[in-house]
C-alpha cells in the first residue's frame, strides 16, 4: 500500500500505479480560492475517502502522478476534492481533465450507503463511551444524508445525520450502533408523550 504521508513532490511520478486500481472521478474545474476542485464523471456510490489518502491523477492510473487527500466530500451530485500541494484555482486548471484514480484499500462505501433500512430500524444506539442514547425508530432517506431518528428512554426522538463523523460503528448482527453526538444535536428533538 501506498504511505498516506505527503510526497515530498506530489507531482512526482508515481512508481507503483497498480495500487491506482479505481477510478474516482474527472477533475472538472476550481471550486473556490483554496485549491479545491469539483469533480465530473464521478463514481455513482458515495464513498468515503478519508484525509491523507493517496491518489493518482492523470489521464491513465499507468501516467498518475501522487497527490494526498486534504479533504473530499463524496455528495453523489457534486464530489469535491482537496490534494495537497494544490492551493489554487490556477494549479487546478493545469490538472483539469486528468482522471483520479484511488487504492481499493483507501476507497470504502460511506455511512449512509452500507445498510438497508430493515437493518438499521429497531436497532439500540450507544455513545462511544458505551452510553446508551435509545432505539432507531425512523430512517429518514433525504438528498444531502440519510437521517436515523431515535427515541430516547424518555420519549426524546434525536435525529442522527448519517455521515462519518456521527455514526462510528454498526453492528448489525447484535443490533447495536455506536454514535458520537456533534455539539448541540441533542438540543434538536421531538417530544413523542
């Protein structure tokens, strides 16, 4: 496997481009000043692709040259990437056009895409601390995220957005998910009595 660790020139060739085995997406044009780029073409399942992964960007994973993930947001219809070493819109204009090809091992199925509703309704939810929050009762399928709603022991009904930095593990043979709740998420709820 590739080093998840910044090239010491991220234009270098890459050496092994067998580890470029999946395709991302087109790098299309700059979204915003910081370097970040809007990708076309792209893979139809949101994925995740966590910080510090490497890529390969070329016009074949044969020609990638490696970039590290500084960050990606796989929304199905508008992906956008971040790589280091790339901070404008004028260096995403010399890439524009150039595939982005990932290792299987960094290319995984985000939250939201790994369970089918029967799966998720019914199931106990735990903070990470082992902390029991309640019992998913609605599955909500909206554009941006899907949204697991829980009912607390005391009739509370929390919504969960299903991204990865909420839902940490789901268990689906013992019926168990673990959550970490983002600041003032337990403030927005449904009283059900």
């Amino acid at each position: 496997m590739l080093p998840a660790q910044k090239p010491s020139d991220p234009t270098s060739d890459n050496s092994d481009s067998s580890e470029f085995t999946e395709y991302l997406g087109v790098i299309a044009r700059p979204i915003g000043i910081d370097g970040s780029m809007l990708l076309t073409d792209a893979v139809p399942v949101p994925v995740a692709l966590l910080r510090g992964a490497v890529v390969g960007v070329g016009a074949s994973r044969q020609y990638a040259k490696q970039y590290v993930v500084e960050c990606y947001e796989s929304n199905p219809l508008r992906p956008i990437l971040r790589l280091s070493g790339i901070s404008t819109p004028e260096q995403v204009r010399l890439i524009a056009d150039l595939a982005v090809f990932v290792s299987p091992s960094d290319l995984r199925p985000s939250a939201q895409e790994r369970y089918a509703v029967g799966d998720i309704e019914g199931c106990r939810v735990f903070l990470d601390n082992g902390t029991p929050v309640g019992t998913v009762r609605e599955v909500m399928l909206l554009p941006a995220n899907d949204v697991w709603v829980v009912e607390t022991p005391e009739g509370k009904r929390i919504p969960l957005p299903v991204i990865d930095d909420v839902v940490k593990n789901v268990d689906i043979p013992n019926h168990a998910i673990v959550v970490r709740l983002l600041p003032g998420l337990e403030d927005v709820y449904e009283d059900t009595h």
